[in-house]
C-alpha cells in the first residue's frame, strides 16, 4: 500500500502545474467566438436578458475539440440537441414556477435536476461525447429554470438552438483554422457501454445531484443547484483518484475565482462591458481548462457568475458567499460518492471471489 505522503506529492504537482499546450488558442477563439457573435446580438437589439439562452446553446462548442471534423459535426450535433432541449425545459419551469408555491418549486427544480443529471450523463457516456458528465446540461436547466422567465419558452427554444447550430458551424471551419487530428480516424470505433455500466452511470449523476441538492436547499443558501453542479463536476473525471483531486481542484478554484469575480464587480457595470469580460473569460477557460482544470475555474466561476448576473442580477455580496459555500457542499457529496462505490465495488469482487472459491482480489490502492 502507497504511503500518504507518495499519494499527496502527484496530487499536489497536478494542482500547481500546467499541462502540455495542445494550440489550444485555435479552440479557445472559435468557442469564444460562437458566444460573442450571439451577445452582440443581443446587446444591438436590446435583449440583453435573453444571455442564459445564448450562453448555453454557445456551450455546444466546448463539444469535442480536436477532433476530426466528421466526427465532431455529428458530436456537436448531438451536444447541441441536448443543449437546446436543457434550455427549453429549464424556460419551461421558470414559466412553472410563477404558479407554484416556493417550497413545491425548489422540490420540483431539485428532482428535475437531479433527473437530467443522470439521463444526460448516460447519453454523453453512450455517445462518446467530450467532456463528460453532465455539467452543462444541469447549469443549463437549473440557471434558466432558477430565473424568472425572460421570454416565452418557444423564445428559449430558437435561441438558444440558433446559437447552438452556430457552434456546429463554427466548428466544421476549425478544420481549416487548424484544429484537427491528423492522424485520428474519421470514424472510430464506438465504444460498448452494458446496461448496468448505463445504469450505474445514470444512478451515480442522479444521486450525488440529488443529495447535494437536498444539502444545499436545507442550507437556506440561495442557489441550490451550484451544489448540485459541484457534486457532479468530479465525476467526470477518469477514475477514483482524479475524482477526489478533482474535487479539491473545484474548491480551491472555485475560492479564487470568486475572487476574481468580486474585483470584476467592485465597480459599476455596462452591460457592454459584462459581455466583453464574459466573452474574454470564455477564451481563458478554454486556453487553460485541459491543462490545470483548478487554474481554469479562476476564469469559470466568474464566466458563469457574470453570464447569470448579466441576465438576472444578484445582490454581489449573497452570490459570492453563497457561490463557495455551496461548492463546498456539493464536492463533499460528490466526494462521499465517489468513496461509497468505490467501496461497493470492492465489496462485491469480494463476494463474487469467495462466491467461486477464491481468494478475494486485492485492489490497486490496497497494495
């Protein structure tokens, strides 16, 4: 069995250096651009309060980076499809919610979260798409659904389909800007997920959104579903280990990056300006993100706390603290789930080794 000290000193590396360059400049200039062009839109004509719809339907061209061009079009495609559905459900609770009591719609807002959760987590893991998880699909459906209805659902719908389509189309000209794999194959081999493997990726998503969201409604705490998206955002990553790291790497982040915000909104503000620190924000998160996800969220907290503020805004003070505290939340939960199966998986080699006679296996962090 490793020591603690072995076990810490790679964590703490991780956390504090940079990984390798992959141009990650060509990416990072064509996501940002797919959310800029849709906010100047905006801004000309106004309707400014629409930005949710148009920052999640952008979301789409975070979706398979530097993958060859067929197969990005057709993964986009699909990221963009279930974007767009994310919005419009989440347009539709806000419409819901004006004729529900308070306490009825944090529940109902809770348990759909909760459900799109695991459903979405299971169509990324079937489909292959990247990154995992279901982060994108939960912020969109919550944030939207948390903020009072700025246009009526079919509204939702276009908008943030039209800027999803622009994504995809963004993205058949990153080949040509130099976004490609040369060596890849234009069709590879589809990955086999079992039903248990589906089930049990749906179960771990619902759960972990689902506690969190109890934990962070029972807080009183304003903004339940950040605890949901904390929960969740370690179980993207690939294995046991790196889902724990990834948890404190979201904490510590998460802290700076509300720092960060708070600078951002220390002085009076032009939605103009809003939108030129979200789209610029936007291409830091995506120079940074694949390499120190941890360094990354000093740009994502305040990315995604300005989207929200430009849309619907929120005394400063309450949002930053409830921002951590919340965070903290969810990655304890996410963490106590992570631990929870690997404990349950342990436990059933076991059994299903003294079931056929043998010694029961050791695990790669029990020796």
């Amino acid at each position: 069995m490793r020591s603690a000290p072995a076990r810490i000193g790679p964590t703490v590396k991780r956390m504090v250096s940079l990984g390798p360059s992959r141009v990650d400049h060509i990416p990072a200039f064509r996501i940002a651009t797919g959310l800029a062009i849709p906010l100047l839109v905006l801004l000309a004509t106004g309707r400014v309060e629409w930005a949710m719809y148009v920052g999640f339907g952008a979301f789409t061209g975070i979706y398979s980076k530097y993958e060859p061009t067929r197969l990005r079009f057709r993964r986009q495609s699909l990221a963009g499809a279930m974007l767009t559905l994310c919005v419009t459900l989440g347009a539709t609770l806000a419409q819901l919610g004006e004729h529900l009591d308070p306490l009825l719609e944090s529940w109902t807002a809770l348990l759909v979260g909760a459900a799109v959760a695991g459903a979405t987590a299971t169509f990324v893991l079937f489909h292959g798409l990247k990154p995992g998880g279901a982060i994108f699909p939960l912020f969109a459906v919550a944030a939207v659904g948390a903020a009072p209805p700025a246009a009526p659902i079919w509204v939702a719908f276009l908008i943030s389909g039209g800027c999803a389509a622009l994504c995809v189309g963004l993205g058949l000209l990153g080949h040509w800007a130099g976004e490609r794999h040369p060596g890849a194959e234009a069709d590879p081999p589809r990955e086999r997920w079992s039903r248990s493997q589906l089930a049990s990726e749906f179960g771990r998503f619902a759960l972990a959104a689902a506690i969190a969201g109890m934990l962070g409604l029972a807080s009183g705490l304003p903004f339940p579903y950040w605890a949901q998206i904390a929960a969740i955002a370690l179980l993207s990553a690939p294995g046991r280990t790196l889902q724990v790291e990834r948890g404190l790497h979201r904490v510590i982040g998460t802290s700076l990056g509300v720092i960060t915000t708070a600078f951002l909104l220390s002085f009076p503000s032009e939605p103009w300006q809003l939108v030129v620190w979200v789209v610029v924000l936007q291409f830091l998160a995506e120079m940074y993100v694949m390499r120190n996800y941890a360094f990354a969220l000093l740009f994502i907290t305040p990315l995604a706390l300005l989207m929200v503020q430009l849309a619907h805004p929120q005394p400063v003070g309450p949002t930053l603290e409830a921002r951590v505290l919340e965070t903290a939340i969810g990655v304890v939960v996410g963490i106590a789930v992570v631990v929870a199966a690997a404990l349950w998986d342990r436990g059933a080699r076991r059994r299903a080794a003294l079931t056929r006679g043998q010694a029961p296996p050791v695990a790669a962090d029990e020796r």
